[in-house]
C-alpha cells in the first residue's frame, strides 16, 4: 500500500530510514500523542507503516493536569484512537508542588510525562517510545542551549535515539523533517489536531525561540537557518559521542578498584589527558557511578580536571558532598 500524498510520503520515509539506522527500535511502538500537529501526523504515519511493514502500534497519552480543557484532552485523543483502532493508554499525572517557576513546571512535567510513558510501554511490551519531534524543534533547543551557556553536548541537540533501558528507546524519526511538513500532511490525511495555548505563552523561552527569534533569524539572515543549525547539532553529537568513547576508554585505564564506593584513580593516566577529553572522563565517571549531575556546572568539570595537575588545588568539594583529592599518584573521591 503506497500513500499518493508528497508530504505523508516523506514523512513514511523519514520513519523507515530512522528505523533502518537504528534496529534497536524495534517493532513494537509506543506512540506519545498529545493531539497536538505533531503527534497526530506521527500517529497517522506509523499506523500506515505499521500496515506496510508489520510492527504494532500504540498511543500513550499523558494528562498533566495543569489545564482547565486536559480532561477534554485526553478523551478527544481516546475517540481518535478508537476511530483509528489502535490501543490507547492514558494516565493522569500529579506533580510536585514547585516553586510557580515556569522552567520548574516545564521540567517537572516532562519527567513525569516520560516516567509514565516508560509505564506505559512496560505494559504493551514496547520496544520504543516514539515522539514527533521535528528539525524545527531541534534548531529551537540548540538555540535555547546555545543562549543559556552550553558545551558541544547542548549543541548536539535532541538526540534521534536515546536509550531508557535495555529493552526502551526513545525514538523520534521525525527530527529531519521540517515542522510545515507536518502540517501539510495533516491537510493531506484531513486529519484534526488539538492546540495547546500555551506553546503561544510568551512566558516560556522556549516559545519566544520559537514564534520570535527563528523567524527572525530566517527572515534577516539565512532563510535556511534550521537546515543550518541542524547541521551543527549533528557534527557536535559526532564530536561528542567520539569524546565519549575516548573518555570511557581514559576512565577505564585510570580506574584502580572500580568495584568500591570510594574511587581511587591513576593520576598520570588522567594527566596525560587532553584537558577537554578529562573532563569528560569526570562526566563518565559520574554516570558510572549513578551519582546525580544536575548541580555540575563547565566550573566543577574544570576543577576536577584541575586537581589532576601539579599546580592545581590539592582537593575540592562536589556538589553531593564529594571530596575530590590529589594524594600522591593518586586520584581519591570519597
């Protein structure tokens, strides 16, 4: 079955070549839908590919709760579900108090919103998430990093896949495809789709990269600007998943009982590190270990590396109350 519709056949496409790149998908997706454009196009896409090629699909819908129309939501998305015949799942959220921040808010609700998604693909035996993000959302979050401060990892953007578990991805075919695509192909199935009102708040920066400094920069400077900036997440995320792979190779070599919780490290090994490839071992080391990174700022990598070096600061405090010290030829953190 060959849909006749440009724009639905290139989003079918881009679906099946993400899909060929990454195996580990799988054939068993959850589909994160929202209602909004881009997850009812993504919903309509993989139903169609799921016919051509025989994977299984579901919906997951997440309620936050922090509308008066979210209820409405839900069951609007559940009737769309029923009419397509493809399984739904739905779940009502609680989050935290906060402090009324709106980056709080927004980051508490997407932690709570893929911690029951992960629920949900528990459930159907899912072998991925799978979420409707576009290019258009890629430039916005390399533009977000870009202005708050950030490394190569923040210019990396969103990644296509990235691993939950052993038998999860999160998966989001769609990052090639500019935004307009989608909603062409909306048109194309006369598919409806619902609007959240507050993806136009100009209380969120996100929203305010979006509606004002994307145009702008299209409008006054390079009307490719997505392409462009899409193109530098990708050779940053090249860049850092070899700084990665070097990385985890200098912590291996440096560790000298990796099996106990006070950390004991070959200095020389880690001295004769490139400065940016060291800091990057802290990084893998802090992962290895489980320890949270939230409070890590450029500022703590760079005295970790520092307390490496002859002249540097024989010991240092991490967040987490982690003491960092020089000992001899050694590296301790306790």
């Amino acid at each position: 079955m060959t849909s006749p519709l440009p724009s639905v056949d290139s989003l079918i496409e881009s679906l099946h070549a993400s899909r060929l790149r990454h195996p580990q998908v799988g054939d068993k997706w959850l589909i994160a839908v929202s209602g909004g454009p881009d997850s009812m196009a993504l919903l309509r896409v993989a139903q169609i590919h799921a016919q051509q090629h025989g994977s299984a699909i579901f919906c997951g819908h997440v309620d936050h709760q922090l509308r008066p129309e979210s209820k409405a939501d839900s069951e609007w998305v559940e009737s769309q579900c029923r009419s397509l015949r493809v399984p739904c799942f739905v779940e009502q959220v609680e989050l935290p108090h906060s402090d009324g921040q709106r980056t709080a808010i927004e980051e508490q609700a997407r932690h709570a919103r893929y911690a029951a998604l992960t629920r949900m693909a528990r459930t159907c035996q899912a072998t991925a998430i799978v979420t409707g993000h576009t290019a258009d959302d890629n430039a916005e979050t390399v533009l977000h990093h870009l202005f708050r401060g950030t490394g190569l990892r923040g210019l990396s953007g969103i990644p296509e896949v990235r691993s939950l578990s052993e038998e999860l991805v999160l998966w989001r075919p769609f990052l090639p495809i500019r935004r307009e695509v989608i909603v062409a192909s909306l048109a194309e199935l006369h598919q409806s789709s619902l609007i959240d009102n507050s993806n136009t708040s100009a209380a969120f920066t996100r929203n305010r990269v979006r509606r004002e400094l994307l145009p702008w920069l299209e409008r006054e400077l390079n009307p490719r600007s997505v392409e462009a900036l899409q193109r530098i997440a990708e050779q940053a995320g090249e860049w850092q998943s070899w700084i990665e792979s070097e990385a985890q190779r200098c912590l291996t070599a440096a560790l000298i009982e990796p099996a106990t919780e006070v950390i004991r490290l070959h200095r020389d090994v880690l001295m004769a590190a490139h400065p940016a490839l060291l800091r990057e071992c802290f990084v893998r080391l802090w992962i290895r270990q489980g320890w949270p990174r939230q409070a890590m700022t450029a500022e703590h990598w760079q005295r970790l590396a520092e307390v490496c070096q002859d002249n540097g600061p024989p010991a240092v405090q991490m967040p987490g109350g982690r003491d960092v010290r020089r000992r001899g030829t050694m590296i301790v953190i306790e």
